[in-house]
C-alpha cells in the first residue's frame, strides 16, 4: 500500500507583515495532486495543521476543504493529529462530523477513537492512542499508534509529575504496551507523533526561527530508541526541515512544512514523503519536492544600485535585505528599496566598522551642548560612525518638540 505523509502545514501563516494564505492554496493545491497521481491509501498529517490556536475564517476553510478532497469524499482515511502550535479542542470538535467524510482528528495525547465503519474502510480496533483501521481493498489491517503533542500541564497529567525524567521512560512503556499487544507482523505497524524527537548522541537538531519551542533544555527531548521494534515506519511533524533520523530499514522522518515559513529555511526545498509498505517487509519511501511558494532569500549588499539591479531581476520572493555602507541609509534610498520590490520583508542597514581611538570615545565631556553630546553619544556607539544629517535633524526635531 502507499501512505503520503505530510506535516506542519502551519495554515494562516504570515511572516512579518506578509500573509502567506495564496501561497498555502496553491501548495495544498499540489499536495491533493500528488495524493491522487500517485493513488495513495491513506494520508498521515503529523500536527501544527494550523499557525495559532485561533486560526482564521479562510484558514480553517482551506483546512477543512483540503481535508475533503484528500479523503475523496470519505473512500481514502485522512488522520491528523494537532501539534504544539494546534488548540486540540479546536481539532478534536469536529471529528464526529469529519469521520463521516474518512477524517479522523486527534487532538489529545492517550485520545480513544471509536471505531466506526464506512462504505471504504473501518476502524476495528481502538485504544489509548491507537487504532487499528482495515482497507476495502487490502487483505492486512493498518495499525498506527498515535501520540498528538501536548503542552506542559497537559504532559504532567499524561505523563505524571516527573515529566522531566520520566517522559522517554512514559512513551517507552506506552507505545511498547500498545505494540506488543496489537502490532504483530501480519499488519502494517506505524507510528505518528508531534514530538521533539532526536536520535541518541546526535547534533541537537535546530528548531526553525519563530517555532514555538518545544525543547526547553533536555527535558522534552524524545530519543528515537525508544520506538517499539515493530514499528516499520515513523512519521513525525515539528521541525521544517526533511530528515531521516531513524535507518533506511527503520525510517524516522520529518517530512517538512510545505513552505519555508522563516528566513532560518531560507534556501530549503520542501517535500512530502510517499510510503510503501507492507505487513513484515523493509519499507521504502520516497520524497516528492513541493513546487509551490515563494522563494525566501537572505541577501547582503554594499551598494544601492547592486541591490535594485538584484531586487529587480528576483521578484517573486520574500527578502531579508542587510545592506552594508559607511552611513546610515536615507529616506530616499529606503524608498528607492521598497518601491524596487514588494517583497521585502526586513531591511537590516549595517554600517561598516571604522578604525576607531577608543581613548578618544571612552570620555565624553558632558558640558557640551546636547547636540554635541548626541553626536558623541552616537559615535561611541556605532564603532566611530558619524551621525548623518538626515539623522541630526531628526534628533533636533526632537528636541525641540520636547522643549
């Protein structure tokens, strides 16, 4: 069977001033494409389904109606689980409804799904995070053990007081519990969670710029060890980045977000990942690259003209411009900037380090008039910078209103 796995889909998204919903149509758009050219079986999204608790009227519509068209009208299951920056009840409300269409919503850890039935598949077996779902037309069951993120006070009512030591021990021991008692090799076994997950002794993996971070310290930390042998394939959500941090015999994979939501994944391609799989063999998979969304670009410049000349040839981009000079930029040229290009999201003015006496900044004469003593002041603060015109009359201005 093939399963497409999908993640951080971060619907409402905005970076800075700049929305991001256009871009999220189109790129789910392509995401409903890719499910049914390569006709999968079933859709696995592993939580951050929304960019904030209180989502938007468009982006819960864009939700609820990519759902639709990935469940084909209830004949393919969609699940979705809710991530660190998902309300679960905001998830969990609807599922009643969403089953009727083959989508099952899970908001809360140790979440018990009924089992029901539908024309195209059913739900057979159910418990504290798992279900076991049966295909029409496969002769195995599906099980999947099922972990949504939770926030602090939530994983102490899961997990017990001593969250910090005992949070790999608790997971361990429940999805080995759950595994050993449902996940035997006549089916397939996954497991999906929305979890700060690492393999033993590796580099800490980075979480992007403007995540909600889940990993305070070590104490949230989840190692992939402590997945339960059976489990063929691990589909994870939260970082942004596609990685394989299990084995190519046993895959533990971020999928990704579908757009680069920040200038730290600035240059990164985006994919989802297609599974095959079947009961007691290797699973393989393969990455399909996303196509949909802007560029984003971090570029540093030292001169006015070579950053029109670049803005004007990039335009279907979103910029982090640093641009570097002897002096602080004009009124003028910040205009001339803008006006050459709609998408620049931060423009960051650094002004070269000029040979400086330090002995001549360290002591300020304090007598001086106060526009002296705010070019002074300037100056040792910006390595021997002189203030420019433009920024004296600024200061003066001020002054003067204050007067």
């Amino acid at each position: 069977m093939k399963i497409l796995h999908t993640a951080d889909w971060h619907l409402g998204k905005r970076l800075d001033r700049f929305s991001r919903l256009e871009e999220q149509v189109l790129v789910m758009e392509e995401i409903v494409q890719i499910a049914d050219e390569q006709n999968v079986d079933l859709i696995l999204i592993a939580g951050d389904l929304f960019d904030n608790f209180n989502p938007g009227v468009e982006a819960i519509e864009l939700f609820y109606k990519t759902l639709k068209r990935l469940s084909l009208n209830g004949k393919r299951p969609v699940i979705a689980i809710s991530g660190n920056h998902d309300s679960p009840n905001l998830i969990d409300a609807p599922d009643p409804l969403a089953r009727e269409c083959g989508i099952i919503l899970i908001g809360h850890p140790k979440a018990t799904v009924q089992p029901f039935e539908l024309e195209h598949f059913k739900i057979s077996k159910s418990a504290e995070g798992f279900i076991e779902m049966e295909l029409q037309h496969q002769n195995f069951p599906i099980r999947i053990l099922h972990t949504p993120y939770a926030n602090e006070i939530r994983l102490k009512e899961y997990f017990g007081e001593d969250k910090e030591a005992e949070l790999n021990n608790v997971l361990a021991e429940h999805w080995k519990k759950n595994a050993d008692y449902f996940c035997d090799e006549n089916g397939v076994n996954l497991l999906m969670t929305h979890l700060y997950m690492n393999k033993k002794g590796a580099p800490i993996l980075e979480e992007p710029e403007g995540e909600k971070p889940i990993k305070i310290g070590n104490a949230d930390l989840v190692f992939s060890d402590i997945i339960p042998p059976q489990i063929q394939y691990t589909a994870l959500g939260h970082l942004h980045n596609f990685q394989n941090i299990g084995t190519d015999e046993k895959p533990v994979i971020y999928s990704s977000s579908p757009l680069c939501y920040s200038f730290s994944e600035a240059g990164q391609t985006k994919y989802i990942s297609i599974i095959n799989i079947e009961p007691n063999q290797q699973v393989s998979f393969e990455k399909i690259a996303l196509q949909n969304g802007k560029k984003l670009v971090r570029k540093t410049f030292d001169s006015i003209e070579n950053t029109v000349e670049w803005l004007n040839e990039n335009p279907n981009t979103l910029v982090e411009l640093t641009l570097e000079s002897e002096t602080f930029l004009s009124a003028d040229e910040r205009k001339r900037l803008y006006q050459s290009h709609s998408g620049i999201v931060h423009l960051i003015p650094k002004i070269k380090n000029q040979e400086t006496d330090e002995n001549n900044l360290s002591e300020i004469n304090l007598n001086q008039d106060i526009q002296t003593l705010f070019k002074d002041y300037f100056k040792s603060k910006n390595g021997g910078q002189e203030a420019n015109e433009e920024l004296i009359n600024l200061f003066n201005e001020i002054v003067s209103n204050n007067s």
